[in-house]
C-alpha cells in the first residue's frame, strides 16, 4: 500500500520554507500532491494556475526526488481532496505557536471528518521567519525578495 500525503497552502508565492517542507516530506511518503488551494481570507498575488506553474519550476530547478504532484483544489473539503487521491496524511509547515493554534482545530476536524491526520513539520531555522505574506509585502515594495523564494518565482516577481 502506498503511502501519500498532501502538502496544502495557497503557496502566493512557494518560499525556501515550503520547498524545505515538501522535501522533507516526499522523503517520507511514497507520493507528495502539493495542494495549492484558495484562501477566501487573503487577497491573492498570483493566480493559482501560476502558483503551480512557480511551484513545478521550483521543485524541477531544486532537483527533488520522489514522486511529487502538484495540483490545485477549489471545490470542497481538503479532505475530500485526500479522499480522492487515496492520502491519509496531511503535512503542514509550521513556523510558531501562533500557526500551532491555527492549525490545531483543522487538524482535529480533518481527522474526524475523513480519519485523514495532519502532521506538522517545522522548517529549517533559516526560513522560519518567512511567510508568504512577508514576501508579498516586500516584493510590493520593491525589496529583493530572493533570499526567502525559489529562483523561479525571484525572477517572475521582478520581471513579471
């Protein structure tokens, strides 16, 4: 039986954090899906069709093994998602006790929802300060933003 799990975020835009993530947890698993799915509480930069296109170059351009599938979920539960593509396993980074209280009652309903458990994975020290958000900010404020994102989506945030 093979074991899969999804990584989900909004990933606008996928940082060093979340690559850091979804390498680490395709070492795990026999199969990762990278979920970008739509956060109705935040306003988007990037439409998801380019957020997976980003998400694919950077995982091509890092050179990850493993069988990754990166896809994106706009119509009902995450765990219906799960449900379909046979994952029993949810894999979110988390950077502080503030994400650890967010994520906390998702985890719970997911499990009771569908038996899928969330596994909460911290990333490398050196991204723990990056959010997608904080990128977003200083990219619309003309700051270099390559330290915290892949090559991929440095360039297309510069040069659109």
């Amino acid at each position: 039986m093979s074991r899969i799990a999804v990584v989900p975020g909004s990933f606008d835009p996928v940082t060093l954090g979340h690559l850091d993530v979804i390498e680490r947890a395709a070492k795990i698993f026999d199969q990762i899906h990278v979920l970008v799915v739509h956060n109705p509480a935040k306003t988007a930069l990037l439409p998801v069709a380019q957020r997976v296109s980003l998400i694919e170059r950077a995982i091509l351009d890092a050179g990850f093994e493993g069988n990754i599938i990166v896809t994106s979920w706009s119509v009902g539960l995450l765990v219906d998602y799960c449900t379909e593509v046979g994952a029993s396993v949810i894999v979110k980074g988390i950077r502080s006790q503030v994400d650890v209280a967010y994520e906390t009652p998702m985890a719970i309903v997911n499990r009771n929802l569908a038996g899928v458990e969330t596994i909460f994975m911290l990333p490398d020290p050196a991204h723990a300060h990056v959010s997608s958000s904080l990128v977003r900010q200083v990219a619309g404020l003309g700051g270099d933003v390559a330290p915290y994102v892949p090559k991929a989506v440095a360039d297309f945030l510069q040069n659109g």
